[in-house]
C-alpha cells in the first residue's frame, strides 16, 4: 500500500526537490486557511449568501484536504529516500 501511495506523487529527483514540494504544499495550505477564514468573516458580515458560502467552504474543504494528503505523501517520500540514503551509506561503509 506504501508503495501505491508513493506513486501519486510526481517523480522527485532529489530530498531537495521533496522538500521544495513539501514547502510549496505547506504555503498552499496556508493560503487555503486564510481563504476560510476570509470566507467566514465575509458571510458573518453577511456580504455572501448562505449557498454561496455552502459552495465555496466545500470547495475550500477539498482543498485542504488535497494538502493534507500530499503532505503525508511527501512526508512518507520524505523518510523512505532518507532511509534509503542512510541505507546505502552504511552499506558502502561495510564494504571498505
């Protein structure tokens, strides 16, 4: 199942390239957050209908959703090339 997962996120080429994907996702999100919380202080001001906020808070939902899964997915690519790294550092110490 680890392995399906893995798959979903786009070939990295690096732990930097991990990471600047992680960063990204985490500044989406954040903007995702900040979005909510305009969409709420606009339909407490009443300047949006009830389904206009219905609407868009799902869409927002789904949003952040999305992030949360990538950033798992990241943070599992994350540790498994870690492992791997550290894998084959200590293997190649054994052989000298």
């Amino acid at each position: 199942m680890t392995e399906d997962l893995l798959h979903s996120i786009p070939e990295q080429n690096s732990l930097e390239d991990l990471l600047k994907s992680d960063g990204e996702n985490r500044a989406r999100n954040k903007a995702v957050r900040a979005r909510t919380a305009d969409l709420l202080n606009r339909r407490l001001a009443r300047t949006i209908t009830m389904d206009e906020y219905l609407v868009t808070r799902k869409n927002l939902n789904e949003e952040a959703a999305e992030c949360k899964r990538r950033a798992g997915l990241l943070a599992l690519a994350i540790c498994t090339l870690e492992n791997t790294d550290r894998d084959n550092t200590s293997r190649a110490n054994h052989q000298r």
